[in-house]
C-alpha cells in the first residue's frame, strides 16, 4: 500500500484535475467536471471495500460496516463542488482526508458503529445562489419550490439540470434520513482564515459557524441612448447600484466590531452596452457572522439605504430575501472530545468560529457536529492560491481519525 501521506497529497493532485484551468479549478455543482470527480469518489470508495450507495440529490454515501450495523452511524464527510477558479482543499480536504480515515479505521478495526464518508453535492452557492442543497436535502430542508425557480449564468434552471443529471426533485423527500440513522457528524476542513496561522496553532476547534442571509437586489432606471441622454435626465441603474454597494460597505464596516461582514458579490448589467445607460441592474448581496441580532441589524440597515438612494436617484429598486440562516452552534460533548484527542496527541489547538458556510450546519440538525479546521496560508481561500502544508492536512486526518475512532468504537 501507498504510504499514508503519499496516498492524501496525491489523490489531492488528482482530484484537483478535475476542472484544472487556466485560473484555478472550477468544478462548479452538478457540472460534467463535478460529476466526474464525484464518478472517481466512488471508485476510490468501492476499492476502499465501502458499501457505496447515491442518494436522489447526488450525496454519495461510502459505508464500513461496524460490528453492529443497526447502530447510528459515525458520519464525516464534505464537498467536492466548487466555486468558479476555486482552489485544490475547500471541501475535498474533507473528502479524501474523511476516506484516508476510513482507510485507517478498517485497518485499526474494533468499531461497533458503521462509519461514513458523505460527498455532499452542490455546497457552494456559487451556481443556483443556494448553498448546501445537498446536504439540506439530507436533513430534510430540501426547498424544491425555491430551488425550482433558481438559474445558472448560463440561463440553465435547476431542474432543468436535476433532470440531466437524472435527479428527481419530485422525490428529494426520500433522501432525508433521520437523527437515528446518525450518532455524529465530524467535518474536517480547511480553515479559510488567519486564525490558526496568526496564533502558531494547528487544529481549529470549530464553537460555532456563520451562516448567510442573502438577498437580491433589483434596481430599475431607464434604459437609453448613451449618447442623447443628457447627464441631469438620466435614470442609470448602475449609478444607483454603485451608490447601493459602497452603502453595503459602509454598513458592514459599522457592524464589523460583531464579526458580520457584508458583500456583494455578483451584478448583472442590462443590457450591458457601451453605448446604452443601463437600464436594470441585478446584485447578490451576503450578509455572514456569528451575532443573529448585528445580522439583523445589518440587514435593516442596507433596506434604509437602498430606499433612500432609490428615491434620491428616482431609480424603482425591489429586494428579494434568498435565504436568512441562523449561526448555527457546535456541539460541546464533541467540541471537548476533539479537544480531548488534540491532547492525547500533543497537537496544539484553538477554539474559534467558521465565518464561512459548511454542510456541517445543517448535519448538526441531526445529530452532535463539530468540525475540526486546518491553517491556511495566508487566510486564503475560494481563490486558486488556497494552500494548506502537507504536514498540517496530515495533523487533520489524525485528529479525525481519533474522535470517529472514539465515537464509533
Ligand atoms: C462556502 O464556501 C461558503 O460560501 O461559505
Ligand atoms: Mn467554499
Ligand atoms: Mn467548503
């Protein structure tokens, strides 16, 4: 067998292949690439001797039996999708680092409870502007009237590409399993912040994750002649949209002393030529942090300000809520016990908050979660120079290694 370290670093590699381009690695939710990779998943599973089965959103579900199999299961597991020139670690660090644990644990045997490895499909929000569809659908949140509606840049509607993919959004119901199909859920990931680096320490302990509320803001001007239009009769809608994003900025800077950040993130010009005022602009706002009450501050407080902008441009302007999350809180049983394993193993740690979205804030509706995090350079991520070193990402799967052990002997 591959050594250890040689076998992670590698299936790294060749999972990074998967939509390797010019800029990064864009293997966006439900795409040939992403389909691809998810194809080599299972392969590696079913070589691993999983029990693999594929639930009716795309979640792969990679099983070793324990010795009781009528037991709740020990479940990790993450993403392999990506956002557009995304980076090698985001999500497929707790892919192949959760199956080298496996590997690990069927060699160490001794477990009472089966053990799973679970590919989520499409955790990024980045294709339809909704995050964790999978693993929502795993919880039973699938929102199939929302997600219904949702379309790709490409024009391409979500169950246009659920069909192609041979998924049934009719039937998403019957992926939802049950908190006794789960005794906990442990995701490993990469931390895509400076904490762990700026502190000298390697494992994050992960005491609660940010979750987004996201809007869509639609600012309405009037289209004409670029030319012809004199400057004091124009109604541009991306003048206004400006206005409406350094406003966000500002906003989010107030509330930032509570963690929240405030972006946009995406804006669609129409019609978008050189020689036209625009006429429609379309922006995605996210609004992320740990503190509920600044998130709701923040968010009443950008509504203030695109009203008055909007009627200080004389531009219409309407906003749709695409989703409102609550911070979601980890469990402390599981939080002490990695805590515990850091320990044992003589592994320096910190505790601290994910101000990025995980499938593990939906699994925690299920069952006791945690997450255990891995430093990255420069606090850099959802960008192609994402990197985490060898020897920490090997740190990782040993901490997780030890809590499944721990929970599934
Ligand atoms: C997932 O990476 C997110 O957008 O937080
Ligand atoms: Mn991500
Ligand atoms: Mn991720």
């Amino acid at each position: 067998m591959i050594k250890d370290k040689e076998w992670v670093i590698n299936e790294i590699e060749k999972i990074a292949c998967f939509g390797k381009g010019p800029r990064g690695i864009t293997r966006l939710a439900f795409s040939q690439t992403a389909v691809e990779s998810q194809e080599y998943i299972i392969s590696l599973m079913k070589q691993e001797g999983l029990v693999v089965t594929v639930d009716q959103i795309g979640n792969i579900i990679g099983r070793l039996e324990g010795k009781d199999n009528t037991l709740p299961a020990v479940a990790t597991g993450s993403h392999l999708d990506t956002v557009p020139e995304g980076g090698k670690y985001d999500g497929v660090l707790g892919v192949i680092g959760g199956l080298a644990a496996m590997r690990r644990l069927k060699d160490r045997g001794g477990l009472t409870h089966p053990v799973e490895l679970i590919v989520f499909a499409s955790e990024e929000s980045s294709r339809f502007g909704f995050a964790t569809i999978g693993s929502k659908t795993m919880v039973g949140l699938a929102n199939s009237i929302a997600w219904s509606k949702a379309k790709d840049q490409d024009g391409r509607s979500f169950p246009e590409v659920m069909l192609e993919n041979q998924y049934d959004l009719e039937h998403l119901s019957a992926a939802a399993r049950s908190s006794e199909d789960i005794k906990a859920f442990i995701e490993l990931h990469i931390e895509q912040g400076r904490v762990l680096e700026k502190e000298g320490r390697t494992i994050g302990i992960v005491e609660a994750i940010a979750a987004p509320t996201r809007l869509k803001i639609i600012v309405e001007g009037v289209a004409a002649h670029s030319g012809s239009t004199p400057m004091e009769e124009r109604q541009d809608a991306l003048v206004s949209a400006s206005m409406i994003v350094l406003a966000i900025q500002e906003i989010g800077l107030e509330q930032s002393s509570y963690g929240t950040v405030a972006t946009v993130g995406m804006l669609k010009v129409h019609p978008g030529s050189i020689n036209v005022i625009p006429g429609v602009v379309e922006m995605h706002v996210d609004i992320r942090g740990i503190d509920h009450e600044s998130i709701i501050e923040c968010l009443q407080d950008i509504k203030d300000a695109i009203s008055a902008i909007a009627e200080e441009q004389e531009t219409g302007v309407s906003i749709v809520m695409l989703s409102a999350e609550k911070p979601v809180k980890m469990n402390k049983e599981i939080m002490s016990l990695i805590k515990k394993v850091c320990n044992e193993k003589n592994v320096s740690y910190q505790f601290l908050h994910s101000r990025a979205g995980h499938d593990a804030m939906n699994l925690s509706r299920l069952a006791p979660t945690g997450m255990i995090f891995v430093p990255s350079k420069d606090g850099v991520s959802h960008n192609p120079d994402e990197y985490t070193k060898d020897d920490d990402i090997m740190v990782g799967i040993d901490i997780l290694t030890e809590t499944l052990y721990q929970l599934a002997k």
